[in-house]
C-alpha cells in the first residue's frame, strides 16, 4: 500500500490532533489526581515522538523509496553535534558546509 502527500498529511495532522486531544482529556478524565509516574512520562514524549518522526521521513524519504545522500549526512553531522552541546548556529553553519561539501564532490 503506498501513500500520496495528501494522505501523508492527512495522517500528520490526525496523529497530532489525537496527541492534543490525550494532553487535553487527561486532567479532566482524572479529576484532580495525579497521574501516575510511568503515564507522565509516556505522554510528555509524544510530541518529541512525532516531531522526530516527521523530521526523519523528511530526511531520508525520496519519493516513494528511502534515501541517503549528502543532505542526510549533514542531518546527522548537526544532531551530533546537538548532543554534544554546541550552539545552534555553529551546528547548522557545519551541517550546511558538510552538505554542500559532500554535494560539491
């Protein structure tokens, strides 16, 4: 079964109404109580969840197959970076030479 772009969205947009609508139902569901430990921290990483998956099929879809190319590299050369604390804008400035590097060769 393969997806167009418009079902693609369409699926984004309903994942991401079904997290808002969980985050909202919960404290009315729950009435005052605290939620237990284990359901916080499932529910606080839903958003990161779909942002990253958004942000991978971003990168590495081509069409309808995957890729791996220059601009990949570049993703993964920031993140690392990301990790190990730089600053923003010196990760993108590297990303973006690494990518135009890999591209130029």
């Amino acid at each position: 079964m393969t997806l167009t772009s418009t079902q693609v969205w369409v699926l984004i947009l309903c994942l991401a109404a079904m997290t808002a609508l969980i985050k909202a139902l919960g404290p009315v569901l729950l009435g005052g109580r605290a939620l237990r430990p284990w359901f916080s921290r499932v529910t606080v990483l839903m958003a990161p969840t779909l942002l990253s998956a958004l942000v991978v099929t971003s990168v590495l879809a081509a069409g309808r197959s995957w890729s791996v190319g220059a601009h990949t590299v570049g993703v993964a050369v920031a993140a690392l970076m990301l990790w190990r604390r730089c600053s923003l804008v010196l990760c993108v400035v590297v990303a973006v030479l690494v990518t135009a590097g890999l591209r130029a060769i």
